[in-house]
C-alpha cells in the first residue's frame, strides 16, 4: 500500500487567474503536471502531485465551517491557529463577500485528477454549496483532448463550466523552443472540444513570446488558432522576462530579441487585427499589459479596441514613456490618465529623480515587469 500521508489542513496554491479573484480557491493538486515550459517558473521547487477527493472534501468542510460561523449559524469553537486554518478563514471570509458564486481549482492543470476522483469532489462540492454557478480551472490542451467528449459534458453537467487554456502562441516554432509540449493543431482541437462540451474557455494569448524575430508570425498564428475555435474569452498576457527562466538563455544567446511596449502593442495590434468571424470578449486583465484598457466584444468592439492602441501608438515619444513608467510604477491605469496633471507630474519627477529618459526606459520598464508577479 502506498504511503499516504495524513491530511494536513487546508491548502491554498500560488497563483489564480486575475479574472478568479473572487473566487474561492481549492488546490486539487500541487504544481504542475508538465513543468517544463521554458517562460514560465511558477512551479519549478514544487513536486507535483495530485490530492486525495477525501483531503479536498476536508478543504471543502473547511471552508463550510467557516461559511457558516461569519454567517452566525454555528458558534466559533477556537481562533484559527494553524497556517491552514487561517487561510481556510480567510478565504471563506472573502469569498462570502464575493456573493459565493465561483470556485477556482488550482495549481496548474487541476483536470489530471482521476474522472472519478472529479467527479466525487464536483459531487460533493455543489451538495455543499449548491449556489455556485461557475467552477473552473487551468486546462492544458493534450489532457483536455485525452478526455472523452462524455467525460467532460459530466463535468460541465456538475458544474465545472470554464477552462483557462494557456494557448500563449499558434506559432509551431514558438511552441516547440518554449517546450510548451503540445502544437497549434493540439490546441484547435481542444479548444473545439471543450466548446463543444459545453464549457466555457480562456484562451491565454502571450505576444512578445516570440522576440522581435517572430512577432509577426505569432501575431497571424494566433489569430488563425482562435478563429477556429471562437473562444468565449480570450485574454492577453505580457511577459515578464526574469533571469531564472529558462528562456531567458534565448536573449543572452541573441537568438531572440526582447520587443520593448511599443513594438508589443504592435504586435497585439496585429494580431486583434486578423481576428475574424468571432464572437469572443477580448480583455487585457493582467498587471503586467501596457493597456489595461484594451478590451472589448468582437466583432463590434473592434474597431474601438484597434482605435485604443492607435491613440497610444500615436502618441509623442515622450509621453508614451511616460506612461509606461507611470503604468509600470502603478500610478497610470489608462491612457485618460495622462489628462491628469498631478499624474503627470508625478512621473516626470520620478523620471527626473532616477535618471530615466529614452536611452534607458525599455529596461527599467523590463525590471519594473519582473517584480510584478513572484517568477
């Protein structure tokens, strides 16, 4: 017999999606089951395994516990002392404020669970809180087309309803030299299946993936790729390139060269300007993006998005940096912002005081990027 070791207390992973920030967070298994993409470095101290649905369903009393001790139904029997606990009551707390109408399944990948495993947490899950109306979770293409159609129509019939799919790039090339695991073709395919289930999809898009070498093509490919699966969201992601990733060794070898803001929004310019026939919401939701004001419904809200990223691109040299480094420093979230004198001054004298001008302000924007997000 294997060597299960006793449940824990509650658990809580690293990360979520920005667009899960009200959702309550249950960890169905630790890292990621892949952990060998080349741009990400979230999971690379973590082991991966995968937790029992019996230690998830404890999380999930958990959580009850404290649902029902904010909401005066039971007497609280104790302070939360242990490290679990206080995060069990932390995020019921929070997720009551929320309305309780989500629930995010981390680390990365949760669908690797057993079908029966999922199953018997989604069971439990919505027995417990039979008001959620959205159960989600990061999906890697080759595991969602591993599974039948039937198996995830069950799924979305118990109410895990949303994939997170990191697409990053339609790029073959890309792909293979990030070692995402999986190819454009995969990445169709699982998006249609999954939309065919039934469940909603994310699709991840990371421009500046492919240096200034590869903009172009990533740009057209990843448009090809949500073309052909219409996704309900697709959501863009800049990347943050820190020294302990492994594709960093691509920019120090000058096999790839790092796009600064302007030639990234050129690129997600290019890229929303070949989407075509679609119907999905696009939205530029992460710290790391230049223009966090950059989303709309296609097909109607194209051409106001395309409008967005030509007021910025037509901007004076100056006032462009400005507004980087007031978006990288967080003083500036959209580009009305730069209407704003005391704003703008703020910068300019930030500028002033460090020394930041046109021959330094792509690396100081780079350095300002990596300490966002823990990578």
């Amino acid at each position: 017999m294997p060597n299960i070791p006793p449940y824990a207390g509650f658990e809580l992973g690293p990360i979520r999606p920005p667009s899960e920030a009200y959702s309550l967070l249950l960890r169905i298994n630790r890292g990621c089951g892949w952990n060998k993409c080349r741009f990400c470095g979230f999971y690379r101290d973590t082991p991966f395994s995968i937790r029992s649905a019996e230690d998830i369903k404890k999380d999930i009393d958990r959580i009850k516990y404290w649902v029902d001790v904010f909401q005066g139904r039971v007497a609280q029997a104790g302070n939360p002392e242990t490290e679990g606990e206080q995060e069990a009551c932390y995020m019921a707390y929070n997720w009551i404020q929320s309305g309780m109408r989500s629930v995010f399944f981390q680390d990365g990948n949760g669908i690797l669970m057993a079908p029966d495993g999922m199953i018997e947490v989604l069971e439990y899950l919505r027995a417990t809180f039979p008001q959620i109306q959205r159960i989600t979770s990061y999906a890697r293409s080759d595991t969602i087309n591993r599974l039948s159609l039937d198996r995830l129509i069950r799924y979305r019939e118990l109410g895990l309803n949303r994939f997170h799919i990191g697409l990053e790039t339609g790029n073959d090339y890309i792909l293979k030299l990030m070692n995402k695991g999986v190819d454009k073709a995969t990445q169709i395919k699982a998006g249609i299946k999954a939309m065919a289930a039934g469940i909603e999809i994310n699709e991840f898009y990371m421009p500046n993936m492919g240096g200034r070498e590869y903009a172009r093509e990533s740009a057209l490919d990843t448009a090809d790729v949500m073309n052909q699966v219409n996704p309900n969201f697709i959501r863009i992601r800049s990347m943050a390139l820190a020294e302990n990733l492994e594709i960093y060794e691509d920019y120090t070898s000058g096999l790839l060269t790092r796009p600064n803001d302007i030639e990234t929004i050129q690129e997600i310019r290019l890229f929303i300007e070949n989407l075509h026939g679609i119907t999905s919401v696009v939205d530029s939701d992460h710290i790391l993006n230049i223009l966090l004001e950059l989303r709309g419904k296609l097909p109607e809200g194209k051409d106001r998005m395309l409008g967005t990223i030509d007021r910025f691109l037509d901007l004076p040299e100056d006032t462009q940096n400005i507004f980087r480094l007031g978006r990288r420093i967080n003083l500036m979230s959209n580009l009305r912002d730069l209407d704003n004198d005391i704003l703008v001054d703020k910068v300019k004298r930030t500028m002033d005081r460090s020394g930041i001008d046109k021959t330094n302000i792509d690396s100081v924007c780079d350095q300002l990027m990596i300490r966002c997000i823990p990578i």
